[in-house]
C-alpha cells in the first residue's frame, strides 16, 4: 500500500525547544502536499477541551456554515435556527418546574438541553415558531395546553439569555419577520456545543504550539439524537487522571503514563467499570443481559448494520447516558442510542432502588477494570493506528476493526446511518485529505506531523491546492520523521498547527469558494508548553 512516488523540499529549524520540519512533498504523477512538522520533548504536551469564549463569532461559524451546505443541495432560501446549550447543564425540572419533560415516546427528559432541543424541533415541525422583529414566538393552537406552557417557558428562557439565533444569508442581518416554513426540524436546527477557534486559545495562552486532536459531531446526522448537539467531542478523554469522557468504540488512544511515557493502545467500554451508587457492576457489553450497554456498534457483529435503537423489551428500564451525565429515561426499549453516547438497560429486577437513585442525580463516574491502566494521567482516543514498533500498522480492515462505519444505503434505497464519523472514507490508501496524525519516536520525544489538504467538493484546485495525504501516506510521512508508533487525529478541514503564535498549515476549509480559506472550530487541542 501507498506510493513513495515523490520528490521533497523541506526545511528544519530548532526554536524554544522544538524543531519544525516544513515543505512539499511533490507527487510524481502530479500535484503537490504541504507537510509540517513538530517534534518536542514528551512532558510538554497537554490535552484540553477548548470553547469559544465570545459566542457570536461561533453563531456566525457555523450558520455560515450550515447556510453552505444547504445551499450546496439545492435549497433556494436556506434558514438555519441555532440555539446555543447551556454549560453547565441544569436538570428540567429545576429549570422549567411544572413544565412536562416527557416526549410524545414516553421519553422523560432529565437535562434542560435535551429538552429544549426537543421542543424547538417539535415547534418547527409543527409550524408554530415565529421570528419577528428580533422577537421569538410561538403560534400554538388553543387546545394544545401542554405545548403551549412548555413553548412560553422555554423561549422566554432562550430569549432573556440571548441563546436562539436566526441566521438567513452571510453578511446580512435576519429578516424582519420570518414564519421558518420549510425550516427542517432536524438539517436546520443546530444545538450548538463547546468548540471554538484555536487561533483564540493561541492569542490568549501563547502556548508554544497547538494543533486539533478529538473527532466530534459536525454533519446534522451526528446528533439527530435530542441529546446531541454540533460541536460535542466523543470517545475517551481523560485529564488530570479522570475519565471525562468513555470509551464508546474500541480505538486507538494516545495516553500518558503515570511515569509521563507516552503510549498507544486500543480501549472500549469493556475497558471501563460504571460506577453507581456505591457499586461498580462489571456491565456486560453488546448482549441480553440484566444490565446491558447499547452504543450505536451493538448489532454491527450480528447483523452487519447499525441499528440506532434499543430493541423492543416491555420490561427494560433504559436511560441515556452521554459523557459523565445521565439525560433521560424510558421504559419499554426502543430507545434511540447517541452517536456520542450509550444507552443503560436495565431487566426489572436489576434496577435496585440505589442504583435508581443514584441514576435520578444525573452523574456517572467510570473507573478502569485493569489496574496498571488506573495511573493514565491524560488521553484522547482517535484512530486507526498508524505505526506500531517501528512498523505499518494500517491494513485493508484497520478502519473496521476500529469500529468505522459510514453511512450506507440500504437495498431499498434508504440511507442507513452508520457510526460517526459517518462520512469517513472507508479506504487506507485512496482518499487524500488534510491529516494529522501524533508520533512517538525511540526515545520517547513525541512529534505532530500535518499534511495539508482542501475540501476536494468542486472547489478543490490541483496546481493551487495542496492534495493532503492518504493513511498510509501519512504514516509513511510519520516514519520518516523517525516515529516508531503513530495514531491519526482528526483532519479534514479541522487540521491546524499553530508554532509560537503563527499558523503553519493552510486550512482546509473552503465553504464552497475556491482558494478561500477558512479555519474551523473545534471542540479539543493538544497544547505543547
């Protein structure tokens, strides 16, 4: 697999520390790659969530951005409605008291993000949302009591904290009256999470240098779940020796050691224990039992699909979980699973009263099975792997076996959603784009390679654009540079090295304009001190 159909010109300087390698590498059969980078001493790395910390440049971002992508499928007069989540979270009935948190499913609700999503879907789909001069309303039948508490609670809510916007066209100011026909419910409603600009962590924490690390949900397919939202990083992250986020789908994970050794293994969630109540029950994964853990994998090994649903059970007591927190309850099964989440299913006898009411508070806490893992200080889980030992490690069912599924249609034509990231290529070796992936060399020193790509949707320009790399490209790249394990990162257009203050990579992102480049939010960093 992969070429070495290539010449290179490149450059290395040493500064603070680091030592950057930058160039070209040109392809034999034409075209071009832009290549960075950076290697450093292993007790330099930190890895954090980030957030925009002025939240108009995201609402313009990603309307910008959703306005696009309508409009690039045809849609004459796109709207996209956003609503920015609330951080902390806050439980719904502390924050809508006497408001009914339960969905036409029989799905209560016990997370004010959840619910407020949910509502403003249920509005759009029923024609009831209005925007009118700056002011949001609802025009709700007479007969819908329930409805039309829960539409004054909410948007009161949302208004008074400026969290719902209307964006209808870049550069131009929302119109003055909108009814939002033809606004989908699901494509042009955004909850918008944490992420935000690197440049902005750059400008304020002048690290030596930061780079994007965590996949997270972009496409309105990611979170068509009412927990979900654009933005939301997912699989395993840890920080200060705490397991924030789980790990959903067995992949490979970049961690730190107790002794500050910097490994790279594969986990999943039969790696961790949940903790609730004072137990810590060893829930077995992906079968009938009296716990059972359900993420979006669970049918792929006996049906080769993904089913986005529990199955049907008139005595399963199920709640979603997402991250460390509990969102909603259901009884019966048929509960639809998270793209960045899990589901809890529980037989009627399994669900004791502690275990109940540790549930109702809304956290969880995971702790490792295996002790030698209990000493990992920090950790992001990506994927595939690249190189271990010093050799490939990438073959024809390395996205596979790391759980990758993406979208299919089905015999009849439907589309079925698969497992994000959804609109993964599914190849090694064909797909160039923008990459980055982290390496480890012999001594343990720890370096960031990125090879420069551009969206390639009708805007991408052979002589002008940098062409990206495939896997096996990149970890080729990664071997030259003296990496003897390597695991890839998030690209695409999310790709960005930024080195003393300045950026090293041209973004990736295009929006649709030819040579016009634009930087992407992103939910997670690692930062080189």
């Amino acid at each position: 697999m992969g070429s070495r159909h290539y010449s290179d010109l490149k450059h290395s300087i040493t500064l603070a520390g680091i030592e950057k390698t930058q160039g070209r590498r040109q392809w034999t059969a034409g075209g071009f790659t832009d290549f960075v980078c950076i290697r450093f001493e292993p007790n330099r790395l930190s890895l954090r969530d980030i957030d925009q910390s002025e939240q108009t440049p995201k609402v313009h971002a990603i309307g910008h951005l959703r306005f696009v992508k309508a409009f690039s499928f045809g849609r004459e007069r796109p709207r996209v409605v956003l609503w920015s989540r609330l951080h902390p979270d806050r439980p719904a009935s502390e924050l809508f008291p006497g408001i009914s948190a339960t969905t036409d499913e029989s799905e209560l609700f016990y997370s004010s993000n959840s619910l407020i999503t949910y509502a403003l879907r249920q509005l759009l789909a029923h024609g009831w949302l209005r925007f009118k001069a700056g002011e949001w309303s609802a025009d709700i039948p007479l007969d819908e009591s329930i409805w039309q508490a829960r539409a004054t609670a909410i948007l009161d809510f949302l208004t008074a904290e400026k969290r719902l916007h209307l964006y209808a066209m870049p550069g131009q100011p929302p119109p003055a009256f909108d009814d939002l026909a033809g606004v989908h419910p699901t494509e042009d409603l955004i909850p918008l999470d944490r992420l935000g600009y690197v440049r902005e962590l750059v400008w304020r924490e002048n690290p030596l240098a930061a780079f994007n690390t965590a996949y997270f949900l972009l496409e309105h397919n990611d979170f068509l779940s009412h927990h979900s939202a654009l933005g939301q990083a997912y699989n395993l992250f840890i920080s200060d020796s705490v397991i924030q986020r789980p790990p959903l789908y067995r992949r490979s994970t970049l961690y730190q050691r107790d002794d500050g050794s910097w490994r790279i293994a594969m986990f999943g969630m039969e790696d961790v224990e949940l903790l609730l109540a004072s137990s810590a029950p060893p829930f077995v994964v992906d079968r009938p039992a009296p716990v059972t853990l359900y993420t979006r994998r669970w049918a792929i090994s006996e049906q080769n699909r993904v089913i986005g649903f529990t199955p049907p059970a008139a005595n399963r007591h199920e709640f979603t979980i997402i991250d460390r927190q509990v969102l909603g309850y259901k009884r019966g099964g048929g509960l639809e699973i998270p793209q960045n989440g899990f589901v809890l299913s529980f037989d009627q006898d399994a669900l004791t009263p502690p275990v109940l009411a540790a549930l109702q508070t809304g956290r969880v806490e995971y702790r490792w099975r295996e002790e030698e893992h209990r000493g990992i200080r920090q950790g992001i889980q990506v994927g595939p792997r690249l190189l271990q030992d010093g050799d490939m490690a990438l073959t024809a069912h390395s996205l596979a076996d790391e759980a990758f599924w993406i979208d299919k249609r089905g015999p009849d034509d439907s589309l079925e959603l698969g497992v994000v990231p959804s609109d993964y290529p599914d190849d090694v070796d064909v797909t160039r784009a923008g990459r980055v992936g982290v390496g480890i060399d012999a001594g343990g020193s720890l370096m960031v390679g990125v090879m420069m790509g551009s969206e390639t949707k009708g805007v991408k320009h052979p002589d002008l654009d940098s062409a990206g790399a495939t896997l096996v490209e990149l970890a080729e790249f990664l071997q030259e540079m003296g990496a003897v394990d390597a695991v890839n990162m998030d690209g695409g257009g999310s790709s960005q090295l930024f080195f003393l203050g300045g950026l090293t990579t041209v973004p990736g992102n295009r929006l649709g304009l030819q040579s016009v480049h634009y930087e992407r939010m992103v939910p997670a960093v690692g930062v080189v001190l």
